[in-house]
C-alpha cells in the first residue's frame, strides 16, 4: 500500500524532497554564515551592506537618510531627515526569501545551466527590489508614520512575496513550455 503510494506520486515526492532539502541545506549554512561572520547584538556584515546601500539609495532620492548601529541590538536604524523611521534587521536583507525562492527553482529544475543563470538572475531581481522596497518604505514611514502597521507587514510583504510568485509562475511555465518542447 505504501509502496503504491510512493510509486503513483513519485513526481510529488520528489519535488517535495528537493524543496524542503534545498531549503534546510541553504538555511543551515545561512545560519552558518551569520554564526561565524556575526559578533554578539552586532548586525552580520550583509545586512550592514543592505543597510548602507538603502542609505544611498534614499539619499539619491534628495532625502537626508542615515543609517546607524544601535549599540547593543543586532539592528541598524534609519533615519530620515533626523527623524527614526526604521529598524533594518537581519531579516531585511531578502536572504531567506532568496533561500525559499531558490528552493523551489531548484525542485522544479531543468538544466543545470539554466536553472542556475535562472536562480542568479532571480536573486539578482529579488535583492534589487528588496532595496527598493526597503527606500520606498522608509520614505513612506517618514510622510505616514501612522501607517506603519498596513505599510510594514501588509503592503510591502506583499510586494517582495508577489515578486516571488512571480518568478515562480514564470518558472513552472518555462519548465512546462521546455519539458512539452524538448
């Protein structure tokens, strides 16, 4: 009976255990990363990156934004104009959300090559849009502070995880045109 059940969905399982493999494989050396590269209440060094560069990004915008450790959190605050508009934490700087969406480029593969320059030019785009995403909320958060809730965990998540739908659909229906094709 079990065996008949691993045999009729074979496809299942096997996107299943490519999924959630590559997903704990890259969480755990991600969790590495951060263990070896990260001193204690300190920001790990990508997260410090992600910080400076939404500095500059706002700042190109002809905003004053500056960016400063906290001193005793593993946070980043952001300024703008000299008020608080934001905290960037380790979570900020899209790697987990890469992490899911290589997963699921990685279950669904092709070509070792194409999944690859797939998986590249998608979190290329998810961390350029991430940037974005982090500016446009800091602005937004400096003219609506009111707004903060709806802003920071409704409209903004929903932007970065539609990104990623996205990317998946586009994904599914690339390997679907190239399986029915090749």
């Amino acid at each position: 009976m079990l065996r008949k059940l691993f045999t009729e969905h074979r496809a299942v399982f096997k996107f299943l255990g490519l999924f959630f493999g590559t997903y704990l494989l890259l969480s755990l050396i991600y969790l590495i990363y951060i263990s070896l590269t990260t001193a204690e209440n300190a920001v790990d060094p990508l997260t410090g990156l992600v910080g400076k560069q939404a500095q500059a990004l706002i700042n190109g915008w002809s905003y004053k934004a500056q960016v400063l450790p906290t001193g005793g959190q593993p946070e980043l605050q952001l300024f703008i104009n000299g008020d608080l508009v934001a905290r960037i934490i380790e979570g900020c700087n899209a790697v987990s959300t890469i992490i899911l969406f290589t997963a699921f480029v990685v279950a669904f593969k092709k070509t070792l090559k194409k999944t690859l320059v797939f998986i590249f030019a998608g979190a290329v785009l998810i961390y350029g849009i991430n940037l974005l995403r982090i500016g446009i909320l800091a602005i937004a958060l400096y003219h609506y502070p009111e707004k903060e809730p709806i802003l920071h965990q409704v409209v903004f998540p929903a932007l970065i995880y539609g990104l990623v739908a996205l990317l998946w659909m586009l994904w599914v229906g690339v390997f679907k045109k190239a399986k029915t094709h090749g």
